[in-house]
C-alpha cells in the first residue's frame, strides 16, 4: 500500500495533507475536526503582537468557484498561545504557526516567534504574503507605516532579512509564505539562502468581485459598505499557484515546499505534487464544501498511487517539470479530431469555437469538413460532452499545424 508519509523540514507527517491558516485554524474543536478527517498539520490564524487594525470575515462566492475573501479575524499571540498548547495537549497534529511582524521592525518578528515556539509551535510560518494588508495602501499611495503583508514579500531582500533574523532567533523550523504578486522563485530562494527551512505558496493574489448593477455599482457585500481588493482563493487560482509551485520547485530543487492554492480533491493534490510539491495546503475546499470532502482526499491519492504503482510521494513529485518548456521548445504534435457518430449527438458544441471552421454539423452530426484548416487545438475535444471526440496523430502534410511547421 503506497506511504502517505513525509519528512517536511525535519517534521515526521503520517501524510502531506496540511490546513491552511484561516478561521478553520483559529479554534481547537474545529482542529480537532482537521485532524479526524485526515490532516496531518494545521497552520493556525494569522498572529500578531499587536493586530493592527480591525477586520472580520466577509465574503463573496460565485458558484463557478471563485472565493473573494477580503478579510479575517486575526489573533493575539496570548491567544494562539494557548490554541497552540491545547492543541499539543489534545491532538497528535503537528502546529504551524503563521504569524507576521511589522515589516521593518525584525525584533518584532523573532519576538513574536520565540512566544509561539516556547507555547509548542512545531513550526512558524512567517506570513508575507497577506493580500489584505499593506498592499493596497501602497498601491493607492497610502503608505502606511508599518510595512505588513505581502509588501513585504514583493520584496526579497526585505523578506530575506526577516528570514534570517527568526531563523536565527528560534530552534523550530522557519516557513515562509509566499505571495503571487511577486515572482515567487525569487523571493523563495531569498528566503531559502536566509535560513528559511521551507516554503509555503501560495497565498492569495488580490482581486476584485462581481458588482451589483442594479444598485450603482455598489460591492455584493450584504455587511459591508464598501469594499477593499479581496484575496482571490479557491479553484480559479489553481493553475497560478501550479505555475508558482513549478517554478519555486525548478529554482530551488531541494527546498521543502508547502504548495497550494485551489486544490479541490485528490487529483489536484496529486498534480500539485507532480508540479513539485513537498506537502499540500487546503482552504476553500474545507470552507465550501467542508470536511467531508476533505476526508476523500486521502483514500483518493492513495488509491491513485496504489493503481498506478507509486510507492512514496517522493516516486510522484516534479514529475511533471520536465515537460515544462519555453515556448519555442514546445514539441507540437500534429493531430485531428476523430469523431464517433455513435457517440455524437449534434450538439453543436464543437462546430461553435470561433476561431475553428473545420467542423460543421451536416445531417444532426458533427463532420470534420476542413481538415486542412485545423490546429489541432484539441478545443472541440475538451468541448465534446458527450466524449465523441478523440485526437489522433495524422501526417504532417494533412494538417494545417503541420504545414506550418513545415514552412517555419
Ligand atoms: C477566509 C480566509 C482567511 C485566510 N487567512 C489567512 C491567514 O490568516 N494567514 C495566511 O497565511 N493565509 C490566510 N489565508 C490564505 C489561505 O491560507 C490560502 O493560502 C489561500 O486561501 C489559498 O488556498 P485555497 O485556494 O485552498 O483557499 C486565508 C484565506 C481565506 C479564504
């Protein structure tokens, strides 16, 4: 049976499955929750000295699955002190600790760090990455004093000395949290050079939700009046938190790497670690679909490497940087769509895409009239709901991607 567990910066986990710190972090009943649906890690809420302005939960979701979510309730180290000792006292998780200073202010962060490693904090997560402070304020020209968030993780010197200083300052090991506003790989190696053991990606990339028309334009928000950039979380962010994953672990090949942003269900996790991923980090799922569906994650993956013969994580990860190219490496395989009338029902569907005139449905059924003019994009393919369509090779001189390789 395939083995689920990982040596994560020195931390033994039964498996890679770790809670993202938010408010499904913040109180021991709902970690202990984490833990009897499979965790083998939380990251608690966000933690400060002193929380530096007031914020509650407020959100917006679309049912496509995007989560807007531009603030939260933070918490007072007294307070995560004591989360953190009933935790250790009540459950066999290991603590992650996530937790910000103020940018500039170093003895602050190693301070703060020392607090939540003496309470039994197996690691700190030093979080540069909010999206909901600091960053706006600058970008608006707000420059609020002091520097918090993902400012600081744009910033790699800056977050490279923080990094040190509470890599220096605490004995536990030292994670730090990388935001997609920046270029992640270099910030990560910044933070790696500088004693960081780990690193987690990504945190939010900020954004802004749908609007209510009909009322001038006012946010969706029912509780609020107004509205800040929101962190984007949730499925719509997978794919930009696999490239971030891909490009830390390709930068920086032994680095223990935290990823996450959008996994859903255990074939996402499976491809974050085929990206390259150390562990895995899950938020949204747990707060839309709560967890139950977190608790299939772990029979799923395993079942996937027992069918597929994959011993340890380790037999899995980065599997997939080697097919990642530059653009002018890319291997283009000239294909066409092949269709089966029998599973074909005329949607349509296939002959819609715009930049296509190769299909058109002729007597209820979809015909590849134009084989010469096709890219094989593979459009109609994905499009296809009734799986009628399949892509197979075909010779150079009958495709139009062909020809034009051929010229080039
Ligand atoms: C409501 C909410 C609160 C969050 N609070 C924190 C936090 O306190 N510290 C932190 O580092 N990240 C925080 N995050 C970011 C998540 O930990 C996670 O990195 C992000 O949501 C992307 O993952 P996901 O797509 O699985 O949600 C929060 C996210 C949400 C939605």
């Amino acid at each position: 049976m395939a083995d689920l567990s990982v040596d994560f910066a020195g931390l033994k986990l039964k498996n890679p499955f770790i809670i993202a710190s938010s408010e499904l972090t913040n109180k021991l009943e709902k970690i202990k929750w984490a833990e009897e649906n499979g965790a083998s890690a939380v990251s608690t809420k966000l933690t400060f000295l002193q929380v530096p302005l007031y914020a509650r939960p407020y959100h917006i979701i679309e049912k496509e699955g995007a989560f807007y979510s531009p603030s939260g309730e933070r918490m007072k180290v007294e307070d995560t002190q004591e989360l953190i000792s009933q935790c250790k006292e009540q459950t066999e998780l290991k603590v992650i600790a996530n937790m910000m200073g103020p940018g500039g202010d170093i003895d602050a962060w190693v301070k703060l760090a020392r607090m939540l490693e003496e309470a039994g904090a197996d690691m700190v997560e030093l979080n540069m990455s909010c999206p909901n402070l600091g960053l706006m304020a600058k970008q608006v020209g707000k420059d609020e004093k002091p520097t918090l968030g993902a400012v600081i993780g744009k910033d790699p010197e800056l977050a490279g000395t923080v990094c040190k200083a509470v890599s220096d300052g605490v004995k536990i090991p030292v994670m730090a949290k990388m935001t997609p506003e920046a270029e992640t790989m270099i910030v990560s190696e910044a933070c790696w050079q500088n004693g960081a053991a780990a690193v987690s990606a990504i945190n939010c990339p900020q954004s802004l939700p749908p609007l209510d028309i009909k009322n001038g334009g006012r946010p969706m928000y029912p509780s609020t009046g107004n509205q800040s950039t929101a962190g984007l979380c949730g499925p719509w962010i997978r794919p930009l938190a696999y490239r971030h994953i891909a490009q830390i672990r390709t930068r920086c090949p032994d680095l223990p790497l935290a990823g996450g942003g959008g996994l859903m269900n255990w074939r996402h996790s499976v491809e974050a670690i085929m990206y390259g991923a150390t562990t895995l980090t899950y938020c949204s799922l747990l707060y839309l679909k709560g967890y139950k569906a977190f608790a299939k994650i772990e029979p799923g993956m395993r079942k996937f490497m027992d069918d597929y013969g994959y011993e340890t994580l380790a037999d899995m990860r980065g599997l997939a940087l080697k097919y990642i190219v530059t653009p002018g490496e890319v291997d283009y395989i000239p294909m066409l769509p092949e269709i089966d009338l029998e599973k074909c029902n005329g949607c349509g569907i296939c002959a819609a895409p715009g930049h296509c005139e190769c299909i058109e449905i002729i007597d209820k059924k979809a015909v590849l009239v134009k084989p010469k003019d096709c890219y094989s994009c593979a459009v109609c393919y994905f499009l296809c709901p009734k799986d009628a369509i399949t892509m197979v090779e075909a010779p150079i001189e009958n495709t139009r991607a062909g020809v034009a390789m051929k010229e080039m």
